[in-house]
C-alpha cells in the first residue's frame, strides 16, 4: 500500500473528485492525466491526494482519492503539506465574489502552503485589478454595471470594436467582441468594456495572424510560452473555445512580453510556491498588451496527445515540493 509517511500533495477542486462516486473523475481523460502527475510526484518522494475542497480541514483531507497501481482508492484523515488548488472559482460565483469561500481559503493559506495563495486568485480573476495595477501594459479598460454606464465610458474606447466580458473568470467564458454600434443592451453587474486590440498583424518570427501569447511563470522564472490561434471565424483564441494551441521557443518570446510578465510576477514575490500564466495580444506595431491573467492554467493538455510535454509536471511538482514546510517534531 502507499507510504503515507511521506510528504503530500493535495490536490483540491471545484466540484470533481467527490468521494460519493466509484471514482474521483468521470473522464477517463482526466483520470489518466492525474494518474501520471502522480507517477511523475513518486520520483520526488510525494504522494498525491485529490478531493473537492470542501473535504479540507484544518491541514488534513477528512475523505480523499489517491492512485495506487493504476487504481484508485479512498484515503481518510489524510494529512497534507501543500496544496495545489484547483478550486479558485468557489471565490467567483455568479460574477461576484464568494465572501464565505474567500474566508475559506485565507484560513486554509494560514495553515498549508499552496499554489496559489488566494492574493493570486484575485489578481488573475479580477481583470479590473489587472488594468489597475498595470495600466501602460492593458487596452483601455472599464467597469460598468448599467446601460448609462457604459454609454459613459464608450467615447474613452477608440476601437471600432469593443470587447465584452465578466470582470470575474478565466477560460474567455462570455467573451464577446462586437462593433461600437452594436453594443448589446442588457448590461449586467461587473461587466467589463474594453479597447479592442487587433492583433491581425501577427508576432514577427512566430505567428502571421490572430492571436494571443501565454507565458508561464513558476516560482519566478518565466518557464515557457505558447501562442493560440482562433479557429476561422473568430476573433477569440481560446482553446476552450476551439483555438489551437502553437509551442514556441522561449528566445522566440518577445523581449518586451517577457520583461512585462516578469514585472508582474515581482508583485508576488512574497508568496511561495506560485504559478500562473500571463496572456498577451499584440497590435500592429507589436506592443504587447496584458489580455488576462491565469492563476489555474491548465495542465491537463501536457500529459498526453499533441501538446504532451511531461517535464512541466515534473516542474510543477518541483515548485509544489519547494512550498513543502519544515516540521518540527515535539518529541526528543
């Protein structure tokens, strides 16, 4: 059986991974990627435990998943090191912020170190704060809750095109991009209105057309990037969303794109572990604009298939062991 002496990753989620079912996920795609991440946590002496993160208290996993030769099994009263959360969207229900699931994890961060730490979530999940803290690097941005509202910050928008979307989330959900003459009406609370950055134009020595560009920070140093590519007929590049995906070289990665996400990762210089990405898009005259940030980049696509490139787990693995805290025993 596992060792549960040794020192534990918890991996903790939004809604999979309940202990109510026969297994923790109900993709067989899914339950393979976390099959090799924990493969990959063995060579580094850790144990890998999942569980929806409700099942979290006070430093241990009270029902908990864990593979075992290729199978899952149930675990309880698991005690864990550090957590890799996967579960920021109980912060951002509805468009709004969750006070009580914010509550939850500022106490879970006082008590096990964790990717990310929930200063982080808010940064990459409000993009107000984004366009705020950095505003010489974002399109023009705004927050409006009403009709008037964005009739009032339309006129400080000089694109003929206006992009619309939530002020909370990530994957491009609810993104639309739409002509200044056709605003849709129906404004909803924490709406953000945003400059339209035509990115047409490509990045000079990777890509010819739209797009936009993420780089990956871990523990400060910028690990890789990758440009995504809309499918035909749209302006959003999301591979959620049906956008393809182009690795590229980091001495391909634009100079001033690098230098602006290593600027962002110095704000969070405090918190350890830590890792999030950073998009940009990049007009005509290749200036690089923050578009989004993301404390939960998806790590599914690397374990297998076209976008397989295993050694990022083993990376993420090395910066979720260096979080590890030191315990010391009260026996002597």
């Amino acid at each position: 059986m596992i060792d549960k002496n040794k020192p534990a990753i918890g991996v903790l989620f939004t809604s999979t991974a309940k202990t109510n079912r026969s297994v923790p996920f109900k993709s067989k795609s899914h339950s393979r990627v976390h099959s090799i991440f924990s493969k990959r946590a063995e060579r580094y002496g850790l144990n890998v435990f999942y569980a929806h993160h409700k099942e979290y208290k006070n430093g241990l996993l009270k029902r908990c998943w864990y593979n075992y030769n290729g199978r899952w099994r149930l675990a309880e009263n698991q005690m864990i090191d550090v957590v890799y959360s996967r579960f920021a969207a109980t912060m951002y229900k509805g468009n709004k912020k969750d006070r009580a699931a914010e509550r939850f994890k500022y106490r879970m961060a006082k008590q096990v170190s964790m990717i990310n730490h929930p200063i982080i979530d808010d940064f990459c999940w409000d993009k107000r704060i984004v366009a705020d803290m950095f505003p010489k690097h974002s399109p023009r941005t705004f927050v409006v809750n009403t009709e008037r509202g964005l009739e009032t910050v339309l006129p400080e928008i000089k694109s003929e095109k206006v992009v619309i979307k939530p002020r909370y989330g990530t994957l491009g959900k609810n993104v639309k991009i739409v002509d200044k003459k056709k605003i849709p009406k129906n404004i909803e609370k924490n709406t953000i209105v945003q400059e339209f950055i035509d990115t047409s134009e490509g990045v000079k020595g990777v890509t010819d057309g739209m797009h936009d560009m993420r780089l990956f920070m871990i523990n400060g140093q910028l690990d890789h990037a990758h440009i995504r590519i809309p499918k035909k007929g749209s302006l959003t590049a999301n591979v959620a969303l049906g956008g393809k995906k182009v690795f590229i070289n980091n001495e391909h990665i634009p100079k001033r794109a690098a230098e602006i996400a290593k600027k962002v990762d110095k704000i969070f210089c405090n918190f350890h572990p830590r890792i999030f990405s950073v998009d940009f898009l990049f007009d005509s005259n290749g200036k690089p604009y923050i578009v989004e940030c993301n404390s939960q980049p998806m790590i599914d696509k690397y374990a297998f298939g076209k976008y397989a490139n295993i050694s990022f787990y083993d990376r993420v693995i090395e910066a979720l062991k260096s979080g590890i805290r030191v315990k010391i025993s009260n026996k002597y």
